[in-house]
C-alpha cells in the first residue's frame, strides 16, 4: 500500500510538472499526408526546451480505447533532431524502444524533429489505415511527447495537408471553433490543445465524404454523422435509415439524462473494402470502419449497426466516465483493467439496446442476434476453466499471439458475455422491483452525471471504482451487487443460458439458421474475410468454401474425431465437400446409424476422418416461454 506521504510527494510532483508545463510554448506539429502512393505520413515537430541536459521523448505504447500495450514503435522512421540546424544524436532507453533520450546542448531554446509514419501496407497483415480513396490518423502515431508532465498538461498546435480536394472529418477544430479550412498550400492549421485532446481526436479523410446532422438543435452539443467511402454510391442512405441514427443520438439522451458529455461529437463512419474494419471510442468523435454495404439489404441483416451504438454510448460510460486504473497520465503507464466488464461490457449492452430502440435493428433481429451470443458463449470450452474476470487481462498481454484453440484459449469475452452479465442485472432490477425500475435508472443516476471539464473546455474523465458502481446499483435497486457480480465473474463454468432468466426467453435450437444468421457477414472490413459455414453447435467446426477449417471447437465431435484448425475437407460421404452437401449429410444422417465419413487434407498427408453426430443441424433461437412476460421486448421497446 502506498503511503500518505509517497501520495502527496508524488501530487507535488505531478503539480509541478503541470505548472511548468502550463508556462512552456505549445509543442508545434506538422502532418504531411499527401503520399498515398507509398502510405508514408511524413511529420515535422518543434519542442521548445527550457534547459541543456537530458531530455526523454516518447512513442505511445498503451492507447486509450485499447487497454494495453499497442503502439507500435517500428512504424517510426527516419528520425532527425535538429536543433539551429545542427543535428543532435539520440539513443534509447535501456530496455525501452518506446523512449529517445537526447542530450540537449546550452544555449538550445528549440529542437526541431522530422520523421515518417510507415503506415501498413497491403500483405503486412495489419489493418489497412490509407487507401487511394481514404486515410485515417491517429494523431499518437506522429508525434513525441515529453516524459514528465501528465499528458492533458503538455500543449501542442497540430497542423495536416491532405490529398488536393480531399475533406475531413473529426472532432478538431481551427482557432475560431470552426472546422478548418485548407490554406493556399493546402495546410489546415488547428487551434492549440493539449496531447491528450489531440490524441483523442482522432481524423478520417477521403475523396468521397457526406456529412449529416443528426442533432444540431440550439443549446444542444450537436452531433453529426460523417460517411466516408470508396465509391460515393456506397454512402447513399434512405431518409428511414438516417432517421434510425437520429434516434440514436435521441434515445442515448432519453437512457442517460442530463447533459451530453461533449461540446461536439461525430461519428466518423468509413465504408470501404480497403480500409481496415475498426470501432474505436473518444471523447468527441468514433472511429468506424465497417463494409460498404451497411446500407444494403437494411431489413435483412443488422450489418455491424450495433457498432456506432457501442462506441457512442462510450461517450458516457469510458470517456466522461472512466474505471480509475484505466485513467493514467500518459501514454506509457501500464493500465489496470479490473472493470473491463464495465467498461466494455456494459457498453456492449447498451450498444445492443440502443440499436433496437433507435430502429437500427428490428426486436426480430435483437432477439436473433442475443440467440446467436447466448450460444456462442455457451460453446467456448474455456469457460470451463478460465473466469470471466480473467479474461481481462488480454489487452495488457498484447498483440502477436495465435489463437489455435480460440474457444479453449478464451479472449477478451469481457465483450459479449459482458452483454449477457449486464442484460442478467438488468432482468435481476425489473423482477426485484416489480417491474418499477431497470438498468436505465442507473445509467442515468450513473453515467449521466455532468462530465469534469478542463480551463478549455475540454473534457476530463472522472475516475470511478468498483465499491461507487455497487453503491450507485444499490441505490436504484438494494441487493448485494458485489456478490452478484462477483459469482459470475470469478467462477467458471455457469450456465450462458442463465442469462435469459426472468426475460420470458429461452435458449432454444433448430435446423436452419436465423434470418440473422443467413445474412449476417461481420463488421470486419476486411474484403478476404468469408462468412463460413457455421456447424459451431452440431459438428463443432467452422468452414469455408474452399474447405479450410477455420476453427474446430475444443471437446466437440469433430475435435474427438482429430480435426484440426487449417486442415482441408475434401470429402463428405466420399462426394467433393460443398458447404449444401454437408449440410444435407447432417440432415439426412438425423438419428440415423453410421458416422459421417469425411476425407481430409493435412498439409501433404489425406486421411479418412469418422464423426459420429447423429443429431443434425443445430442452430440456436430464443423461443417464449408461454405464461411469463416478456421483459425482451419491454428493454427493446423506444423509449
């Protein structure tokens, strides 16, 4: 335990930092972003420095909105220090590649730093941030900041020159409060903020951009939707499908209460092939990058329109609103992540929510995909031996690691098995009070308190611990939350299904997939990225076209029968493997009296392979359970 007086020590420290800060000139940035050909981003930084001696800058290694350590450093190229024009020598830290220590000479009131961002390119592997048609910058990737003083203390005036006709959108502003303007060389210079603001506006630009208000009512912080694409066919919406997002903006004000925890806010919106699928939460603005067809086949399919939902409630409940070891001072303090279950989980219910209640997905298509979730937590065999709360751990192991046995592995489910804790708590307040209260009371006695505010207007996250969410839960609905919570958490093993307890609902299975299902094909931007045939809950294995196997679950009949992950199915009852043929062996072979026969490719080697599932497709659905209300329906309903 730290000490009272290591606790002020390190107040007085962190004051004086921040008042030599204040007393220093802004940092000065300049973005190149014209060199689409190569997808290089290429930066000048000015520092001024107060005195000769050592000077550590460093890279972003641990991002907001990704809870762990994924900067990435290599990306950093060609680095220079100049100062006078001069050039001065740096090095890095011992057993920190993310800090450059310079030796600042006397006499030396500025140093002047240019280097380039090598942004991915196709075949790396790594989401694709700039195409012929669109680029996005996240501002941490092109800067150094200074080790010392608290990122929201360390000022900065950042300027960007985008391709000739391109537009913008993001939350940055010009001196003036106005949307910036290209000058006569194609800058567009932004007013000065500190770091944290800017690393937290995030852009997105591109030849094709249609921006619309989905909230500019006066008194009110307004809110915009900006559409970016490849092509401009893709941003063409329908009056109803811009109606849904207005109401987004209004049900989220009618859940939360009170005051939008914002002085603006846009949700970019990127609809690309190209451009790596994405949703990432700030203050201001989101990052979302889904497929061009999000305003396809409206009816058919939800097309990752949970997404904005999800990363605009962030704006309350992550932004304004923070678990207190997420809330660090820079960019290089290892984060906690003990109430990612809050802070994503949560989030993940809300998004869910607000998206029926907006109309961006019909109560059919809700209940559809909560099926979907229910069985999908159930079938991950790592939820037999790994917590839920240990799962939370995942962003701090970082990126770069394979996941052969997914479902035995677990991942970051604090998402989606989050969904189902907080839909469970919410079921638990609607049958304790007689259906008198909900979740929506704490989410307006919680997150929709006023937001803390910086000398500029700027928002400031105020830090919150678990013992104030009970307190807070406890007030709308007396139980022993932590308890609760806590036996979900900690505990391996229990029941997904559970979940639905109280709602009217349950679990159910049938032959054919959903209507979500069938026309369900992610969020991922990615364009290689095949719907597989999903036999997840029957033989236990994913496939596609081609027949590469891409996931076999840990336990399941395909896994007794040896199948592995990347092996090919050539065969299915000695025919070519085609994804109707397999499904009509299942059908065909319901209580029937022989295993299926499959023949399988493992690199050089073919075997013949015996899966002995004699119950045919399975597919899950929720079904009403006659003689309960349906409380489903009553959460979905619009407020």
């Amino acid at each position: 335990m730290t000490s009272p007086w290591i606790a002020v020590r390190r107040l007085l420290a962190a004051s004086l930092w921040m008042a030599l800060a204040a007393q220093a000139a802004p940092m000065r940035l300049a973005v190149d972003a014209t060199d689409l050909d190569r997808r290089v981003l290429r930066v000048q930084q000015q520092i001024d420095v107060e005195r000769p001696g050592p000077l550590t800058l460093r890279y972003a290694r641990y991002l907001p909105g990704g809870h762990g350590p994924y900067g990435d450093v290599t990306r950093l190229a060609g680095l220079r220090v100049q100062a006078g024009g001069r050039p001065l020598a740096w090095r890095r830290l011992a057993g920190d590649p993310f800090a450059f220590l310079i030796e600042v000479p006397p006499g030396v009131a500025t140093l002047d730093l240019d280097f380039q961002y090598l942004a991915p390119v196709r075949g790396s592997g790594e989401r694709i941030s700039i195409t012929p048609a669109l680029l996005g910058i996240e501002w941490e990737t092109v800067l150094l900041y200074q080790d010392g003083p608290a990122v929201d203390a360390q000022r900065i005036t950042p300027r960007l020159r985008l391709p000739a006709g391109w537009q913008e959108a993001s939350a940055l502003r010009d001196a003036a409060g106005q949307r910036a303007e290209p000058d006569a060389q194609g800058w567009r210079q932004y007013r000065e903020m500190s770091v944290e603001t800017l690393v937290d506006s995030p852009l997105f630009a591109g030849r094709h951009l249609r921006r619309h208000a989905l909230d500019d009512s006066p008194g009110a912080a307004p809110v915009s939707l900006a559409l970016l694409a490849d092509e401009p066919g893709a941003l063409a919406a329908t009056p109803e499908q811009l109606a849904a997002h207005r109401a987004l903006v209004a049900q989220a004000d009618r859940l939360f209460g009170g005051q939008r925890p914002f002085r603006h806010y846009e949700l970019m919106l990127a609809l690309s092939e190209e451009f790596g699928g994405m949703g990432l939460e700030h203050h201001e603005s989101s990052e979302n990058a889904l497929r061009p067809d999000y305003f396809k086949d409206w009816a058919d399919a939800i097309r990752g329109r949970e997404l904005l939902p999800h990363e605009y409630v962030h704006a309350w409940n992550g932004k304004a609103h923070r678990p207190a070891d997420l809330l660090t001072p820079n960019y290089h303090q290892v984060m906690g992540t003990a109430l990612l279950w809050v802070y994503e989980g949560l989030t993940e219910y809300w998004g869910h929510v607000l998206a029926a209640r907006a109309g961006l997905s019909t109560p059919e298509q809700a209940v559809d995909r909560l099926a979907t979730t229910v069985a999908e937590v159930q079938a991950r065999a790592g939820r037999r031996w790994r917590a839920l709360a240990d799962t939370q751990i995942d962003p701090a192991i970082g990126p770069g690691h394979s996941r052969e046995w997914e479902d035995h592995q677990r991942q970051q489910d604090y998402y989606d098995e989050g969904l189902l804790l907080w839909l469970e708590a919410d079921l638990a307040i609607r049958q304790a009070s007689g259906g008198q209260r909900s979740l929506d009371d704490f989410a307006r006695r919680f997150h929709g308190r006023a937001p803390g505010r910086h000398a500029d207007g700027s928002i400031r996250p105020q830090p919150y611990t678990e013992d104030e969410l009970f307190a807070a839960l406890h007030a709308v609905q007396p139980l022993d939350w932590r308890h609760f919570f806590h036996q979900r958490l900690d505990q391996p093993g229990r029941d997904a299904a559970l979940a639905l307890t109280h709602s009217g609902w349950a679990l159910g299975w049938q032959a054919d997939e959903s209507r979500f299902q069938q026309h369900e094909r992610g969020w991922e931007g990615d364009s290689g990225t095949e719907r597989p045939q999903n036999l997840a809950h029957s033989l236990g294995l994913r496939v596609i076209g081609n027949g590469t196997l891409t996931q076999v679950f840990w336990g399941s009949p395909a896994y007794e029968g040896g199948l592995t992950k990347g092996m090919t199915l050539l065969a299915v009852n000695d025919l070519a493997y085609k994804p109707e043929r397999l499904d009509a062996a299942l059908r065909a072979n319901t209580g029937g009296d022989a295993p299926l026969r499959l023949l399988v490719k493992d690199g050089e080697r073919y075997r013949s392979v015996t899966i002995d599932w004699r119950q045919g497709p399975r597919q899950p659905l929720l079904q009403r359970q006659t003689g309960q209300p349906d409380l489903l329906s009553a959460i979905y309903r619009p407020r």
